[in-house]
C-alpha cells in the first residue's frame, strides 16, 4: 500500500536513488531520489522566503559582513531586537542555501531532501544544546552572545559558498574538485574566525580559556564532525 502510494504521487518525484524500500517479496522496489521536481519545489519556497524577508537578509548581510572587522558590530546588534530577528530569519535562509551547494556541488551521492533535513535537525540540535548549556552554566546570556555571533558567521559562509553555484553557472568547465576546495577553504577561515571571536567573548565575559575549550569542544567540533559523517554517509 505505501509503493503504491508513493508511486501515484509521480514516477518524476521518485527515482533513481540508492535508498530503497523493500521489507517484503511482494513489496515492489521503491526509490526516492531528490529530482529537479522536488528540488524546483524547494527552490521555489526559497525564493519565496527570500521575497519576503528581503529587507531582513539584506541588513543581516551588512551587519555579518561588517561585524567581522568590527567587534563592535556584535554587541550593537545585540542591543536591537529587530536587528536578533533579521539575523535568526536570515540563518533560517541559509539552510536551503546551503543544501543547494551541497546538491548542486554533487559532493557526495545524497538526496537534496535529507541533506536539507540534516542541516535542519543540526541547526536544532546546536540550539538545543545551547540553552541547556545556559542554563546549567548560568551563562544564558553570554551564550546568547556566542549564538548570534555563530548566525553571523554562519551567513557570511553561506553567502561566499553560494558564490560556487554562479562559478558553476559562469565557468562550466571548473570542476567539482575545484568548487568543494573553495567551499571547504572558507567554511575552515569561517569557522576560524568564528571562534576566534568566541574565545573573545568568554573572556570578555571572565570565563576561562578552559570552558571555552570545553564548550569548543562538546558544541562545536563534536556536532559539527557528526554533521559531516551524516551528510557522507546519507
């Protein structure tokens, strides 16, 4: 009953995939496979999302952009409401953004839907761990600080790496070995970057260079290494 459901959604929303359902003999294969439907479906929602939060993820890409010269840029922001709201609404945005990369990039053999919802799930998990690290830590508002520091970067990487998909439109002849260097390299001066300015704020705040390493280590590099073993092995 759920083949013969999935496949009268379309025989173009399902195929070609190296997921298959088959519990039983009499079961028939069934495959799910991203294709350019379910994919223009999603591309449409983004653009959609883009429209209307268009004033939002413009000023958010001033401020990422110029909090990275300046240190001052975090705190202003901090202090705006309007500002917190533009920068979480244009994080939301760089999900499918960054999905679309990865897809477009083909660097590993995965459906765009669940590279989608590994992003998703991560970004919840990351904000999940957060507030119970706060909250146990009696930090809540210093990790505030952490967070929309992290949104910022997040949105500067988004915004270069998506730079690779007009490379690939422009200059068809670049190869995918040569885009995945370019979007590793800045995801890594990104990440640098980032918790450079992390460290910063937990001194700032007169936390230890030891919490920092702790918290370096359990909510950065310990979901971010589950993340890339997901989105390879998916």
């Amino acid at each position: 009953m759920l083949a013969s459901l999935l496949q009268s959604i379309g025989t173009e929303c399902w195929k070609g995939s190296s997921l298959i359902v088959g519990n039983a003999a009499d079961i028939p294969t069934v495959v799910f496979e991203s294709t350019p439907a379910v994919v223009s479906y999603v591309i449409l929602a983004t653009l959609i999302y883009f429209i209307f939060f268009i004033g939002s993820i413009t000023i958010s890409e001033a401020i990422s952009f110029g909090s990275i010269f300046n240190a001052a840029g975090l705190s202003d922001t901090m202090q705006n409401k309007n500002l917190i709201n533009a920068v979480s609404y244009t994080a939301i945005f760089c999900i499918p953004v960054l999905a679309l990369v990865i897809y477009q990039e083909n660097l590993s053999p995965m459906n765009f839907l669940f590279i989608l919802l590994t992003l998703a799930a991560f970004l919840v998990l990351r904000s999940c761990l957060f507030g119970l690290t706060g909250w146990m830590k009696h930090c809540t508002e210093m990790l505030r600080k952490v967070s929309m520091n992290i949104r910022m970067h997040l949105i500067v990487f988004t915004t270069l790496a998506a730079l690779s998909l007009v490379i690939s439109y422009l200059v068809p002849s670049v190869s995918v070995r040569v885009i995945g260097w370019y979007v590793a390299v800045v995801g890594a001066i990104c990440f640098i970057l980032c918790n450079a300015r992390n460290a910063k704020i937990f001194l700032e705040e007169n936390y230890s260079l030891l919490f920092w390493f702790l918290y370096l280590c359990t909510l950065e590099i310990l979901p971010l290494g589950l993340l890339i073993s997901a989105l390879i092995r998916l």
